[in-house]
C-alpha cells in the first residue's frame, strides 16, 4: 500500500502519550509536534488510527506541500492538485484553515476562500461544473496550514472530533473531555491491573474511559462514522478487518465511581451501559468525604470541581475534606487530581511526587500525583 504523511492532532500535555500510541499500532517516523504528532502510514492505518487511538482528537492525510511567493503562484500551486482524486463533482466539501506568521494571508478565512476558488475552477475547467460547499455537513473536508509561505494541505480523515466516542448520550454542567480522560490515565500508567476509583465522577467519563482501557475496547467502537467512509477510494472491507483486529482483554479487578450528585450518577450509569462498560462498574452515591471503601494499591483519579465553570463557593474546604480523606483513608493507594488552582492544591496538604501541565478545555490545570505511604514513608504533608 501507498504511504502517506499523517498529523494526528491532540490536547496540548498528551504528545508522547499519542507518540506512543501510534508506535503500538504501527505507525512509524513519529515526530511530536505542539498539539500533534506526526507520522508515516497507508490506508490502513488512517483506518486503525481513527478507530483505535485514545489521545487523538483529529488526523489529517496530507495532500501537497510548496512553498509560495505570492497569491497568483499560491492559487496556480493549489489548482494544479488532483482534485479529481479526492472528490467527486457531487461531493459537498468544507475547507478549514490555519494561518500563522503570513504576510500574503492576514487571515484563516482568506486561505480558505482562494482555496475553494482554485478547487471549485479546476472543476469547471473538467466538467463545466462546480462542486458545492457545505459548512455543516460536508462530505469531504480540506485544512489548509500556512505558515509564511510554506503551504501545506491535507484532507480530514476523521470528521467529527474524535473525543466524541459515541457513548455519551448524558452529561453534566462541566464535563471533561475523553480524549483528556484517556491521556490522564495513560499518563498514570493505568492497564487495567489493580482498582480505580473516581469519587467525583461527574458523567462518568474517567470510569468509563479507565473500562475500556481495561477491556481493550477500542474508542471508535461505538462511534457512528468518519470522514474517510466518504471518500472515493474508501474500502469497507479493510475497515472491517481492522475493526476486527482488537482483541478483549481480561479485567481482574473493580472500577469504583462516585459523586455527591446523585443526578450525575444516574448520567454515569447510562452513559456507562452505552459503552458496554457498566458491569465493570461499581457506583457509589454519596460524599467522598464520607466513603467507607477500603482499597489497596489502588489508583485514585479525580476532577474536582475547580470553580471556574462550576460556580463553588466552598471550593476550600472541599480541597481539605479531599486531602483529609487521603491521607487518613486511602493509605497504601496512589492518587492523582487535576485542578487548574495551585491554591486548591495547597489545601489538600500532601507533596506530590509528579506534576504535569494539562488543559481542560481552555483552562491551564496541574495533574498531579501523590502517593499515599503507610509506615515509616506514611505521608509527604506539607507544613502550613
């Protein structure tokens, strides 16, 4: 099969989770880029890559790449592409653009107009006709990268962002991202091999995501479509086989998930039957701060309110209570909690051992990890 240059987009903080995802299905030359990784593969694995990677948001198969001098040589460059290959005169297409540092474009919404031009004439020079475009529901998508005056242009594989697995039908007021569940999880270096507990599940992605991890369900398994199955060249029967090509895993061990709200465990609950899911789960009503679980090696993940998109006025002291209940409850587990607050953190009162820089959203967060010692190493407190 042909080899084609891939940029698999994803959450700035989760680039070498992605990096390694990708070497795990095959892809090679991986190169990490800000936000991206990029990649070599065949058709194949645009296919694998879309179904199976956890840590991607988008993958684009790149069409041409020139350098231009101005906007006539940029527009004769974009008409002399084989259009044709990619698309039928039928096909509805949208083209979406990323400009950076161009003196020649002062705009994203200027590329993509003289792209659409070059595309929709190079048609009417063929065919005496010109395709349509559709911004809602294209068949086709294009993405335009310019940066100075070098070009490069590619054709969405993927879509509809990939975070959206399918799965979730109900939500809560702030939910966090899948594509950020399963990086959060991979970062601490969950497989499946002891139990989890989310005490503050919200909708349940966390549970959800640390289940099909545990299971090795792909995240394109209950996901409707993608971008590439209308393309001209899309072969039903190699998507067939590579959705065929995960195979279940084992799960020994139990997911826990909790939340105050009891409304938002009801959302968990569907959401987790949706992804098939629900029978690794055990839910648990209720204030953390009040648990009785009793677990042992352990991992522990929570996204706390943080009072930015979910107003909490006592945001302090539900910090304390998580702190608290760590170091008095959890001993012998291991925790991670992201937050987009240092002040917050402080409040729990333990070291961690790891930070890392995630978003949520558009939110700078700290994910970071402590590690609840018993004995002599029983716990890192930090002295207020």
């Amino acid at each position: 099969m042909e080899t084609f240059q891939l940029t698999v987009k994803t959450l700035e903080g989760l680039e070498e989770v992605l990096a390694r995802e990708i070497q795990e299905i095959g892809g090679s030359d991986i190169v990490k880029g800000l936000r991206a990784v990029h990649f070599s593969g065949d058709t194949a694995m645009i296919y694998r890559a879309n179904y199976r990677l956890r840590t991607a948001l988008r993958i684009f198969k790149q069409i041409d790449t020139f350098k231009f001098s101005n906007m006539d040589d940029f527009y004769v460059k974009c008409m002399k592409i084989r259009w044709e290959l990619f698309m039928n005169l039928n096909d509805s297409f949208v083209i979406q653009s990323t400009v950076l540092q161009s003196e020649l474009f002062k705009n994203s919404m200027f590329a993509s107009l003289k792209l659409k031009d070059a595309i929709a004439d190079r048609f009417r020079q063929r065919t005496g006709s010109r395709p349509s475009v559709d911004t809602a529901d294209p068949d086709i998508i294009f993405h335009i990268h310019i940066a100075g005056n070098n070009c490069t242009i590619s054709i969405d594989s993927s879509g509809e962002s990939l975070h959206k697995r399918g799965y979730r039908q109900s939500q809560g007021e702030a939910p966090l991202n899948e594509v950020l569940a399963a990086g959060m999880l991979m970062l601490a270096g969950w497989k499946g091999d002891s139990d989890f507990y989310d005490p503050m599940c919200g909708s349940g992605t966390l549970p959800i995501e640390a289940g099909l991890i545990a299971r090795n369900i792909p995240p394109g398994k209950f996901r409707k479509g993608y971008a590439f199955m209308s393309w001209k060249d899309f072969d039903r029967d190699l998507f067939d086989t590579i959705r065929e090509e995960a195979e279940p895993a084992e799960f020994n061990f139990h997911i826990y998930a909790g939340d105050i709200n009891a409304s938002s465990v009801l959302t968990s609950k569907t959401n987790a039957r949706n992804a098939r899911v629900f029978n690794l789960i055990t839910f648990l009503p209720g204030d953390f701060s009040k648990t009785e679980l009793k677990l042992e090696g352990a991992l522990l993940m929570m996204n706390p309110p943080y009072g930015e998109r979910i107003h909490l006025d006592t945001s302090g002291v539900l910090y304390e209570k998580i702190g608290e209940k760590l170091k008095h409850h959890f001993m012998g587990n291991t925790a991670w909690i992201l937050s987009s607050s240092a002040e917050h953190f402080h409040k729990i009162g333990l070291k961690p051992s790891s930070k890392i820089k995630l978003f949520n959203g558009a939110l700078e967060c700290s994910f970071q990890k402590f590690e609840l010692f018993e004995g002599k190493r029983k716990l890192l407190v930090r002295k207020t």
